[in-house]
C-alpha cells in the first residue's frame, strides 16, 4: 500500500464565496491550523470574506481577489503561481477555482469531485449522493470538516448514532466542544462602538438585531412581520433594536421602520459594516434572522439566535452552536412547514415552505425562550 502524501509545507486554502459559508468552514480551518505547525498557510478569499475571518490566526496571508470574466481565473493564477504552494484545498465546489489551482501550478489539489473538474484534481474526493444520484443533504460544516480529513489522511467520525431524524437538523461529525469561531479586531471593536454611539445607545444598553434581508427574496420574512418582531422585543424586554441590511437591502429596513410601532435603528444610517457586525453580534442580546450569513455570525459570537427557514432546508446548515444557561442550544430554527416528512427538502416545496408560513407568534414564543434562558434581558 503506497504511503499517504508527506503533510504540506505550503498550503493554499480557497475559501468559500459566501460569508455563512465561510463561518462554517472555520472548525474545519482551524483544525488544519494546529495540524500543520510549521506550514505556510496562505487563503484565497473573494472581497468581503476577508473582513469576516480578518482577526482569527488561522492564515499567514490572504489573497483577496475575484476572478471575473473568462480570464479571470488565468489572472488570479498568476498571482498566486509566485507563492509555490505545494498543496491546495478547495472548500468551493465550482470548476473556476479548481481551474485557477492548477493553472497555478499547485501539484496536489484536492476538493469535491463535482461540477465537471474531476480531471482538475489531484485527489477528488467524492461527494456524499443519495441512491438516486442527487447531493446528500450535508451540512457544510460536515462537507468541509471532512476534506479537512482528507488532507490529514484520517477518516471523518460518523454522525452520532443516537441523534433522531429531523426537519430542522441534520446530525453534525464534529467531536464534541467543536464551535465555529471568529475574532473581531481592534479596528472592527472600535467601529461597532462608534457605530453604537452614533445610534444613540448608551454604554451597556441591551440591544436586539434583526437581519431581514436574503441573497434571495423568497427566504425573506415579510418586513411588516419584523416590525411586529421589534415591536415585541422593545415592549416584552427593554431591548433597542438594530436593523441589519446590506446596502443594496436599505429599502428593506425602511419598510420595518415605516410598519414598526417603537423605533428600531436602521446600521446603515450610522456606517455600518461586515467587520463591524462581529462585534455587536457578541453584544447582542439575541438575533432574529433569515438564512443568511450574519445567523452564522452571530451564532458564532455567541449570541441567541431565531433562525427563520422558508424553501431553503435549514439541514443544509445545521451548525454547531452553544448552549445557555439551562442547557438548551443557543438556537431556535423555525421552520415554514414543520410537518414536511424527514425524507423530503424543503427545497424541493417552494410554495408549501413559504417563508411567509411562519408566524409572529411562533417567532415571538422563540425569541422569549431564549431571552429567558439566557439571561440577557434589559
């Protein structure tokens, strides 16, 4: 039997392009960090993904580039090729980042043999598929921990046995303890207290944060239901709550304010940012959200979480979060159809998963759970 490839003394690490996705990646980033001591480890990451993983020791540098156009992936390699990484590891599944890998020059490339660049790779691992061909329902977590084993030459643990099925989650590989992380920088602490000055907290003043945007608008709960959400947690917990969107979602935060009886405060009238939101997000008291990147933030900082899921199955990204006070996750997830069968995805039902299935009352009920049990009330 031939021996395992020599552990890598230069690596590249092509992280993944959306920023959930990036959290998720960070047990699996951070296992590779302590088992290569000694080893160059060097991320390609698209714009945006660096402000995110900009404080956790886990790279020695980072190449920030996006490669646009038919050439792009030729101009990205080009920059890369002077680096002489030894070993790849690509936690994307597309063909342009495997392309970009090997016009680089980077003899052993491993990742996920699918979307057509098996003959891109050196060590194509193969994608869990269900006995009729289609992807497996793996949580991200689980996908990228698992091609952090095959770059250790060891076998990923199996689920746990004892975990039952379910429509909101999915059992997780990691050993236990395991958590996302990230780390705010000084710069990105000092924004958010800015930023929180600017809105008019005062010091220690507890706060909520609401994000109801989406990359796609069906995830998206309806924003006079937001408003409803603020409403609640201004009245029921002395929370300020804090409207997250990205600029191109202002309109969003404008309609929850318009429907909104009380007052909650628009992050981007006061120079909000990604970096930014790490750090609230650790003083945030509880987040509501749709699925979409800042719910891995924040479950990563350690704040209560209510997740809301409409065509998108939350099984997808089930994640490792904390526990509270009493021993409950730190997560609720909220789904439109609770008794779609465990064998089927929600993906699949667009119109019987609505988001817009999932009631204000169900969500008020999640939010005071965790409120209650975590301790964090104003």
């Amino acid at each position: 039997m031939p021996s395992p490839p020599a552990k890598p003394r230069r690596l590249l690490l092509v992280l993944p392009s959306w920023v959930g996705d990036a959290v998720m990646a960070t047990p699996a980033l951070r296992r590779l960090r302590d088992a290569l001591p000694g080893a160059f480890i060097g991320a390609l990451a698209r714009p945006g993904i660096d402000q995110v993983l900009a404080g956790a020791d886990l790279f020695d540098e980072i190449h920030v580039e996006r490669a646009s156009g038919v050439l792009g992936p030729k101009f990205v390699a080009a920059k890369l090729r002077p680096r002489r990484y030894d070993t790849a590891l690509l936690l994307t599944n597309s063909f342009s980042t495997a392309l970009i890998a090997r016009i680089a020059g980077v003899p052993r490339r491993i990742g996920y043999d699918r979307d057509a660049r098996r003959l891109l790779l050196t060590d194509p691992v193969p994608a869990a598929r269900t006995p009729r061909g289609a992807f497996a329902m793996v949580p991200a977590v689980n996908a990228y921990w698992a091609l952090a084993s095959a770059l250790c030459h060891d076998n990923p643990p199996p689920p746990a046995p004892d975990q039952p099925l379910s429509t909101t989650h999915a059992p997780l590989i990691l050993p236990p303890g395991v958590l996302m992380e990230l780390t705010p920088t000084q710069a990105q602490r000092d924004n958010a207290r800015r930023l929180l000055a600017s809105a008019g907290l005062a010091p220690d003043e507890p706060y909520a944060i609401l994000n109801p945007g989406g990359n796609n608008p069906a995830k998206r709960w309806p924003a006079d239901r937001f408003a409803a959400a603020a409403d609640h947690l201004a009245s029921a917990h002395a929370l300020r709550v804090l409207i997250n969107t990205s600029p191109a979602e202002i309109d969003i935060a404008r309609a929850i304010i318009d429907a909104a009886s009380t007052s909650p405060v628009v992050l981007a009238d006061h120079g909000s940012s990604l970096g930014a939101l790490i750090p609230l997000c650790a003083g945030a008291s509880i987040m509501v959200t749709n699925d979409t990147g800042p719910r891995h933030i924040a479950a990563a900082m350690g704040a209560p979480v209510v997740s809301l899921f409409g065509p998108t199955d939350p099984r997808w990204t089930t994640i490792p979060v904390r526990t509270l006070t009493d021993g409950r996750p730190a997560e609720i997830i909220l789904v439109s159809d609770p008794g779609l069968p465990v064998d089927e995805s929600a993906n699949d039902h667009p119109q019987r998963c609505a988001v817009d299935r999932i009631s204000t009352e169900s969500v008020f009920d999640a939010a005071d759970a965790l409120m209650n049990a975590s301790g964090r009330a104003g």
